[in-house]
C-alpha cells in the first residue's frame, strides 16, 4: 500500500502541468494530440483508476476520440501530452465505496491520485452536462473538455467544482467526530457540509457544525484543502474551530452519532490501533486534519 | 460611507439565521410565507439592494410570489421570515459596476451586503438554470428556493458556488500586484483565478500566478474568505505565498500590467493617500488581503 506520505495530503501534488495556453490554440491542441508521446488514461469499465507499480497507466491516444487535455507531463522534461477520452466509463455515484476502487486509490503513489482526480472530475461533469442549464439545448465540448458551449444560445459552461466545508470542532483537548448512517461500522470523521452561495468558509464552518450536531463555534482557522472526485468535483476546505461547549445536539438526518474524542485516542486511532472508532482512510482529508490536530495543531 | 468596519472581511456577518431545517419542511415554510412579521428584499429594477440609513429594505411579502427563503432574522429574537422573490430583477453580468450598485454597496451596514449576497447568488443562479443540465427538460424551484428539480429525469440542482483563489506574492517586502484591462484607471489588485477540478487551493494559488504573472511561489498560506456574488456566486479564497523570484512575465490575455509594490507603498495607498495605484474597494477581499499584508502578515 502506497498512499499519500505522511503530512501530505491525499489527491494532490499532481505533476501535469495544465498548460492552459493548450486549451486556447486549435493548432496547437491539435499537434500535441499527434505527438508520438502523447497518451490516454486508461480506465476500468467501473471508472476506477488502472494501476500498475503505484502509477497511473497510459494507453495509445484512439484516432478520432472526443478527449480532454490533462497537461504536459513534466516528469522528466518530456512535456508529453496526456488525454482522458471523454467517452471513458466514469462509474456511478456510489463507484467510490466499490472494493476495486479503494484498492486502487490505495495503491496509488503521491500524485498519481491527483491526475485520476482531475480526470473523474472532468467526465463526471460532461457526464452530467449534455445540454445548457439556460435554454435546454445540447451542448458541446470546447476549450480542450475544459467547458461546453451551447449550441443554441451560445451560453459557455465551465466544470463545476463545489466548496465544502470539513472542521474538527475542539473542546479542552477533545475533537467532534461523527458518522452517517453509511458508512462502514465504526468508521466516524470529521464533520462536513457544502458552502453555501453567500457565505465565508469561516460562516459555513460555524453553521454545519451548528446544524448537524447543535454544537457552537468561534475561531475558525484553516488547516488544509483537497480536491476531491466523489461522486462529483468538490473543493474539501478543512478547519478546526473552537467549541463554546460540548452538548451535543444531534440532526438525525445527518448524522448517526457524533462524539468527543480526547487527543491521545486520536493519535492511537491514526496509528492504526484498535479504540473508540475506526479512522477516515489516509488519502481523504479527514485523516490528515485529525492527524494534525493530534499533533497539537 | 459606511461599509466593512476595519478587519472585517467585505460580504461577511450576516445576521440571518439561514433556517435549513423550515426548506425540508413544507408546512411549516408556509406558515413562515404567512407570518405577519414575514418579508421580502426590496431590489432596485437593475439588480441593486435598495438602501435605507445602511440598511436593506424589505417589503411585505407579495401573496403568490415565488418565493426563497433567505432566512429568520435573528436580530432581536423575533426570528422574522425573510424572502427574496425569484421574480426579482438580478441585473446583467456588468451591473456591479453600475455606479447605483457600487453606492449601494458602499453604504451597507456591516452584514447586510452578507444578506445581499446570498440574495443576488441566488436569484442569478435560477436565472440561469431554468433547465437540466442532464436532460434539457425544465426544471422548477424546490426546497423553498435553494434548489431546482427536473420535472422529467428527477434531477436535483444546487445553486453553484464557484471556488476562486485570491493572492499576493511576495518577495523581499514587495506584493505583486495587477491589472486588468477593463478595470478603472490605475486600479491594480492581488491577482486571482477560478480554482479547476483536481487541484488544492495552494496548488491553484501557484499555477495561477504562474500563468498570469510567470511567478514561481511556494509557502502557500491562507489569509482569509469571502463570498462574491458577482456576476455570479463565487468563493473568494485569499492567500499570500513567497515569490522565488521577482522577474514577471505577463500573460496579456488575463493582466493589462503587473508590478511589485514596496509595503509602505501598499499601506498609503490603502489609506487613501495618492500613491503607486489605485486600491480596490473596502468590501473586495483584495483590500483586506493587502490590508493584512501591508500590516505584517
């Protein structure tokens, strides 16, 4: 198992460049598509990453196939181009929970995830983004599979990636943890919720751990961020907060249980011992906010 | 002018209690629509918050209205409804800088260009969102306006929250700082940049000040947050990270001119002082960032 080391955090530290400056010439997109060194991810039918020795598998770009441009891979100076074919499996929405996809997230080294993350992301969202959200009207893929137009009303379309908010909040050395109702048995995490249109990070982290779990915050400080693919783009901002009391106050709806855990439990928990619950995985970042805040963050 | 008082981020500290649990229960949001102490945003015919002694003015609610709730004001315990009628006028992409809106913003109260915000976000976002991105069919508001659901495929859409990233490099005392052609005469800001699926904040931070500026960072660090709602809802993410060089290369597409401008400099400019540019407006997250680093950060 390879995952991300320790104090990194999981689907980050991509090595593609982008190359935004692709995406904008015709001429130029159209050249590095037919560079000899230019390659396709590779994708199983339940659109989970194919792994080979802790990377990421490239397969000959297909001759006519609708792609979306990755980046150039720096790796060794190359600059080879690399695609994911937007007709690529992306696997429904439950595909994360799938045993073949853990384990290949799992087996992934640092940085590979980060380029599966951008691919998934990229087709979920043509997936789900076939006609214009203003007139109706099909669309179609422009700008590298970095947008749809519409062919209609013109309208352009850029993939979506949404904000939540994911906090530890602290009270005299014990941490909120919570579970819904789906997840494995004895796994809790971090709390976490979408941000909402007209909210800061700060005011979304005070109101989800107010609404899920009736618990007051101030001094919200961020900690890290993460890209996160499932089932669709998300942005994961993580925080702890200061509680102003340990009442816990729970909304069924969200959560099963919710609990304070002291900050020696923690860390025995992250080493992989048996305690009061079974920790997030090492790649979502959950893992290194509580693994941070064990270490006295 | 009233505005954000000093530190405090533009757009934030809104008093409303956004009442998540009344937009999954139908009954009682009606009763909310028929209390007697319920009302409705009053917006001017370009979009633009109608101002009343730096406060909003709300309206009684309009029988039939199609309405969102915003949420219950909290202020003096009275927990009133408050709406915003999807009917409102939202105003065009350009309307921010339409001299009635950019008054109005300035003479807002601290919180309520917050209630604002999420009103316009809102109201931009159904505008644009009449149909399914899944399917083409029509969709029609549900959970009391924070979402819409397609009629024919069942889809459920969210209002979109675009993450941005925000950011000053520094390098030896010096932030660099820039333009944008569109922009009033020697305004120059932090540069920033819509943040894409698959990538961390930092790691956004970093290839936006290199695409736009040729400017190599690291030592990302998170300043503060803020939501924009314009010309639709955005997540403004802001940071300052360490220039490894000062030699910037203009990407013409994105920045009219880029530069580095000495702390000092920053702060007289930011106290009204003729100076190096011109800053921006108090409630950007730009002028808090700059803020806090002419301060020391």
């Amino acid at each position: 198992m390879s995952g991300p080391g320790a104090g990194t955090v999981g689907f980050t530290g991509g090595r593609l460049d982008r190359a935004d400056a692709l995406r904008h010439d015709p001429a130029a997109l159209a050249a590095a598509v037919r560079d000899p060194r230019a390659a396709m991810l590779s994708l199983a039918a339940d659109g989970s990453p194919v792994v080979a020795d802790g990377r990421l598998v490239w397969a000959p770009v297909e001759p006519g196939a609708d792609l979306a441009l990755l980046g150039l891979d720096g790796d060794n100076g190359e600059r080879a181009p690399r695609f994911v074919a937007l007709s690529a499996a992306v696997g429904g929405a439950a595909s994360f929970r799938s045993p073949v996809m853990m384990a290949a997230l799992a087996s992934l080294r640092e940085g590979e995830a980060a380029t599966f993350a951008a691919a998934r992301s990229l087709l979920q969202w043509h997936s789900r983004h076939g006609f214009c959200a203003n007139c109706g009207h099909a669309t179609a893929p422009f700008r590298a599979g970095w947008g749809r137009a519409c062919l209609h009303c013109r309208a352009e379309h850029f993939p979506r990636v949404d904000p939540v908010v994911i906090m530890i909040a602290e009270h005299h050395g014990r941490a909120l943890v919570g579970r819904q109702a789906g997840w494995p048995a004895g796994r809790y995490s971090a709390l976490a919720g979408f941000l909402e249109p007209g909210e800061s990070v700060e005011e979304a982290v005070a109101r989800e751990t107010w609404e899920e779990a009736g618990v007051r915050v101030r001094g919200v400080r961020y900690v890290a961020s993460q890209p996160w693919p499932f089932p669709h783009a998300q942005l994961m901002i993580a925080c702890v907060a200061t509680a102003e009391n340990d009442a816990i106050t729970l909304d069924t709806n969200e959560l099963e249980d919710a609990m304070w855990v002291p900050r020696a439990e923690v860390a025995r928990v992250l080493a992989g011992e048996e305690g009061a619950f079974l920790a997030p995985p090492p790649y979502a970042i959950a893992h290194t906010l509580l693994s941070r805040w064990a270490d006295g963050l």
